[in-house]
C-alpha cells in the first residue's frame, strides 16, 4: 500500500510538473496574443489623432499583462514622453 501511493506520489511529481510550465506558457503566450490585440485596437483608433504604438514583444507584454491600465500608460507614455 505504502509502495502505491509513493508510485502515485512520483508519477504526480513527473507529469504534474510539466503540466503546469505548459500551462504557465500557454498563458503567457495568450496574454502576449491579447496584448498585441489590444494595441492594433489603441492604433487603429488612435490613427485619426497621430497616435501610434508599435506592437513588439515589450509593448504587448506591457499591454497583455496589465490590460487596459497598461494599454493607456503606453498611449500616455507615447504621446508625452516619446
């Protein structure tokens, strides 16, 4: 019995741990994919006022992980700074 669950407590330790990167991945890469979203959005919008973000990696990571707040400090950030 005790040989059972250490079996059950060693396949969970071998298959559960490359679940759970695949999945952290996964999110990762959806974020980065809603970000990009977000920022054809923010340009397409924002042509008519001369706004333009570009959409790289850093940019849609910004605006993938922090969402709408992050979209708007790009835009800020943007039209103020740059």
């Amino acid at each position: 019995m005790i040989t059972f669950i250490f079996g059950i407590i060693l396949l969970l330790l071998m298959f559960g741990f490359p679940l759970k990167l695949l999945r952290f991945i996964g999110q990762g890469v959806t974020k980065l994919v809603i970000g990009a979203v977000f920022l054809f959005i923010l340009n397409t919008i924002g042509n008519g006022f001369g706004l333009h973000v570009p959409i790289n990696i850093i940019t849609s990571a910004i605006a993938g992980f922090l969402g709408i707040p992050g979209v708007f400090a790009l835009s800020v950030i943007q039209l103020w700074i740059l």
